[in-house]
C-alpha cells in the first residue's frame, strides 16, 4: 500500500443514496409524479414518472459489489472477454459507511483522507428521467437536496463536502436553490453536462436566461461541479440503433466509442457564449469525465481562435485555464494532462466506492508517479487544489 507524507482531499467520493433520498422531503402533489417503489417480480425497483428506471441495475444498492472490483477493466484490461456485469464478484450487504457520516469518517481515517467531495451515485442519472415533467423534475431535487443536507451535511465536521445537485430547468428555482444551499454552508453544487430544457425549449446553460444562478455561483465563491452522468445527448444513440437511456455496465462497443461528449460541448459554450467573462470569479471543475475531451477540446480551441480571434476577449484556452479544474480518470494519460494545465488545476478523485473506483484512494499517487509527477506536484493535485476550491472565495 502506498504511504503519503501528507492528507489527501479526494475530489470523487460517494455515497449509496438512501431508499428515501427523493421521497422523504417530496411534496404531496409530486408523490406520483417524480420517484416512487415498486415490487416487480419480487425485486424492489424504482419508478421515475411513472416509468421503471434502469439507469442503476439495483437502485436500493444491497447488496453491492465491493469498491475497486472492476479497477482493471477500466484500464482497459480484460483478458477473458468477460461481460462487465460479472466482474462484480461477490456482492455483500450494504456497509455502514456508504449511508452513515460518522461510519464514513472512520474509514476516511483509516484511508488518509483528510475531505472530500461527496456525490449522488443514482442522482446524476435522474435529471433527463424527469425531463417531460419540469415541475416534477425541480421538486424531486428539492427533496434530494434536502435528504442530503440532513444525512450528509454539505460541510461535516470540514471533512465531508455533500454537493447539492442543481438543475438549471427552472432558472428561478435554481437560484433560490442556490441560494439554499449556501445559507446551509454548502462549498459545491453539482449538475450534469449537455443542453438544458426548460419551459422554452432546449437551451444552452451559458445562456442569458441562467445568469441568475451563474452570478450567484460567482459572487458567492461556490464552485461549480460537472460530473458525468445520463445527459441529454443519450437520446441521440437511438440515431444510431442504440437503446436511448442509460443502463449502468451494460456493455455496448459502439457506446465506448462515439465521439459525442456533453461536457467537450458543454465547456465549449461556455467559452464561445463569453460566460467567464460576464462573471469573472467563477469557478468550475469536471469530476469523473475523463481527459479525452480536454484535450479534444483545445484542439478546436486553437483552430478556431486563430481563424475568428475576433469573436474571443481574449484566448479561450487561457480562460478555460483561469476558470476550470479538471479531475481526470486515474488511468488517463496524465503526463499531457499536466503539460496542458498545470498543477494547480488537476484534482485528484478516487472514486471510492464505485466499482470503478480505486479500493485503496492512496494508490492515486503512483498513477501520477507513473508519469513522473514530482513529490510537489503530487500534493497539489492529491491535497492542496481540492482544499483550495472547498473555501468559498466571495467576488471581492
């Protein structure tokens, strides 16, 4: 096991929601209108707007595969073939620590984890479920966020940084959600990349309409999450023969290799509609999606800046570089990564205790020692780039 000289702040831990994470704070007229359960062939199943969802095989999470179990598949090694639903192994009863704080906080001790950011594992896939009922959809998240702050808390003890998720569908419920979530000391909110519907149609999130939320997120010093999830773009797989929603570990090759990403398309708005520079202090990060799109998306940067310079304040590359944090897959190529940049802006994230997630979170560093990161630059990115964006930093 590999021994740090210092703490980590993990940007990518997880919680199990609990059964009742969108029920038990929900108001009466959306009760069977958002998420509900049933008993179907004797498995309990969740049903969202009166559909059954299959975007996590077993939504109550118990049992559950144990964490770091597909650690190889996802660096791309697979020698039997195997499908990825059987290399779950065992499953066990759900452990103590994936729905309890003061349980989670032991095993943070235990690991060396000193904070972290904590997200949804089911709730980044219910956004698009809801998507036909907005006001469904926003009351459902009011709930979850409120779940959330009562068994998570948004900054426990320092330590455990629970980010409420937004969704900009409702540009006014998601300021006052907003607005909620820093009287309760939240340090993060969290939301899904791609197009954003609303009552007017599909928009996209750097338009004019959001700017309430983002001038909030601005003045206030929050930073701004995107993590993968079930976005909008999913539907487009039908397009092309696949199934139009998102089915956890259900293997498909074409799935692994389309060249459609939400959160290259989503940054690249961002940047083409100027929303960095109408709010300034704004801070964002991607969480759990990987570098390829990064990469992908400063080559278009330079094309394009170069041909029409004059659409640009000033060199987007450099903006994106001021404004974004960029947690990568730990079997990325991170060396590049760094070149690109900087320390200052990658952001260590486990996983933990997502099956493709890393069992051991301390094992990070010897991916970044792998690309010859220095002892400095491990600390950056596995401790001090976290702690950083934790500290809510007001407009001055």
């Amino acid at each position: 096991m590999a021994e740090l000289s210092f703490p980590m702040f993990d940007c990518d831990n997880h919680y199990y929601e609990a059964l009742d994470a969108f029920t038990r704070h929900l108001e009466p007229e959306y009760r069977k209108r958002a998420m509900q359960w049933v008993t179907l062939n004797g498995r309990q199943r969740l049903l969202v707007g009166g559909r059954i969802n299959k975007f996590i095989p077993n939504p109550t999470f118990d049992p559950v595969a144990a964490p770091g179990v597909m650690d190889e598949y996802f660096r791309g090694r697979n020698p039997r073939s195997a499908d990825p639903s059987k290399l779950f192994g065992d499953l066990e009863p759900i452990r103590a620590e994936y729905r309890d704080r003061d349980a989670r906080l032991a095993v943070m001790d235990a690991q060396g984890v000193a904070a972290a950011i904590f997200l949804p594992t089911l709730g980044v896939g219910m956004e698009q479920a809801l998507i036909a009922d907005l006001p469904a959809l926003t009351a459902a998240f009011r709930a979850f966020n409120r779940w959330l702050e009562e068994d998570w808390g948004f900054a426990y003890q320092e330590r455990i940084f629970a980010a409420p998720y937004i969704t900009l569908s409702d540009p006014a419920n998601a300021v006052s959600e907003l607005q909620w979530a820093l009287e309760h000391d939240a340090r993060f909110v969290v939301m899904v990349g791609g197009p954003v519907m609303t009552e007017r149609g599909s928009r996209a999130p750097a338009d004019p309409m959001f700017d309430g939320f983002w001038r909030l997120a601005s003045d206030s010093g929050i930073t701004v999450l995107y993590h993968g999830g079930e976005t909008a773009y999913t539907k487009y797989l039908g397009a092309w023969g696949e199934s139009d929603f998102t089915e956890a570990f259900r293997a498909s090759a074409f799935r692994s290799l389309v060249s459609s990403d939400a959160l290259h398309d989503t940054f690249a708005s961002h940047l083409a509609l100027g929303l960095f520079h109408r709010f300034p202090n704004l801070r964002t990060a991607s969480i759990e999606a990987g570098t390829a799109w990064v990469f992908h998306l400063f080559e278009k940067l330079t094309k394009t800046f170069g041909q029409v310079p004059h659409l640009f304040p000033e060199d987007p590359r450099e903006t994106f570089k001021r404004h974004v944090w960029v947690s990568p897959f730990y079997e990325d190529e991170l060396a590049s990564l760094l070149g690109l940049l900087g320390q200052d802006h990658i952001l260590m994230g486990s996983d933990y205790p997502h099956v493709e997630g890393l069992a051991e979170p301390r094992s990070y560093i010897k991916d970044l020692e792998n690309f010859n990161y220095t002892p400095e630059q491990c600390r950056a990115v596995m401790h001090d780039n976290g702690k950083y964006l934790s500290v809510r930093r007001p407009a001055s």
